[in-house]
C-alpha cells in the first residue's frame, strides 16, 4: 500500500490541542492508530481538466453543467479552466473506524482525527503533482475548494462526481444525504490560472469559515 504521511501537528490540532504536545499516554494511541491507518489505507485520486465559462457573479459553466455560488465565483476570478478532483483513502479506513467504536471509543476518535489529516495530506501530494505537471504550461493552482465550503452546496457533490466517473475510477460514491462512501474521501475545485501570485493563498485564508475551531490562521 502507498505510504501517507501522517502530520502529528495536524492530528493534535484536529483534536483540539492546538499548538499543545499530548501527554505521554495519548501520543502513544496516536501513533498506534497512526500504525492501524498505514496497514489499511489505499490511497486513490482522479481528476480532469475543464474549461470554466463564469456567466455572472452568482453562476458558472464546466461543459454544459450550471452552478450556483458566488463564493466561488469570486474564488475563480482570473481562471480560463479549472480541475475537478477527487480523492479517497478506501474502504479500509471506514471499517477500521466502525470497528474502533465498538471496541474503543477513545481509539475510534484518535482514528477520526489521524484519517482525517491523512486524507489532507494525501490531497495535497495529488496537488503537488498536479501543480507540477501544468507548471510546464505555466499555469497556477488556486487553493482547492469543495462542496460544502461558502455557498457552495454540498449538493453538487453527487454532480461533480458523476462528471468524474470517480465510481468506476476509484469506488468513490455519494449517498442521498450528500456524504460520500468512503467517508474520508475529497472532492474539489481547483482553479488554473496564469498569474503566479494567486496561487499561494493558504486554503484556511480562502475558506469563509472564520469561527472553524480548526482554522490555522
């Protein structure tokens, strides 16, 4: 299986230590359940690349598909295409999950937090890679931006999908109350544009959710 590095910083912020070492016995489940996800996880992405037709300030086209959101709109300014990704740690991590809250609750929201960094981190390697790739066109990466985020409807997460064929190309799929299987999965937008300086915004300081207790800045 493919090696995610797991951020510990990342993993105690999403436990609510902040900037805090852990104490000795909680550093140690986290690096247990840190070793479980590494047994389990199958790493898997896929993406495509679209023209983007903004209509107005609220809406926007990717081929003959609308969308309705202002915040990303105004996050795509400047963007002639965009990627539509996806990324997914398997079912593996699902199970071991379920089967952490059973047996150990304490466990299980170590695990929550370790997949959750895991499925960040993984992201950003699959942008990395994208980010290389359209460097030799000269082309620049906005701050990838998802269903859910801003006025951007979690809804569009079925359609964004479909577009992606990602159920036949990584077994990602979305149920009818927008969550997708596997749940530690990712689907985004990623604007490309040609000016340099737009793509380094940190995706906390694009993101809307200034009260987040997770936010980095």
């Amino acid at each position: 299986m493919e090696k995610i590095a797991i951020r510990r910083q990342e993993v105690y912020r999403y436990l609510g230590l902040g900037d805090q070492e852990p104490e000795e016995v909680l550093a140690q489940k986290i690096e247990s359940a840190c070793a479980q996800l590494d047994a389990v996880v199958a790493p898997k992405e896929t993406h495509l690349r679209l023209p983007l037709h903004i209509q107005d300030e609220t809406a926007f086209f990717l081929q003959n598909h609308r969308f309705q959101s202002r915040d990303m709109v105004r996050h795509l300014q400047n963007c002639q295409e965009v990627i539509l990704f996806a990324a997914t740690l398997g079912t593996g991590v699902d199970q071991l999950i379920r089967r952490s809250e059973v047996l150990d609750m304490s466990m299980a929201v170590i695990l929550q937090a370790c997949a959750a960094e895991a499925i960040e981190s993984w992201c950003d390697r699959c942008e990395a890679e994208i980010s290389k790739e359209m460097g030799h066109e000269n082309l620049y990466l906005r701050p990838r931006f998802s269903p859910g985020y801003g006025d951007f409807s979690i809804h569009y997460q079925q359609e964004l999908l479909q577009m992606l064929q990602a159920s036949k190309r990584i077994g990602l799929t979305v149920t009818e109350n927008c969550l997708m299987v596997p749940i530690k999965s990712v689907s985004a937008l990623i604007g490309l544009t040609t000016q340099k300086e737009s793509c380094h915004v940190h995706k906390c300081q694009s993101c809307p959710q200034i009260h987040c207790p997770f936010r980095k800045v």
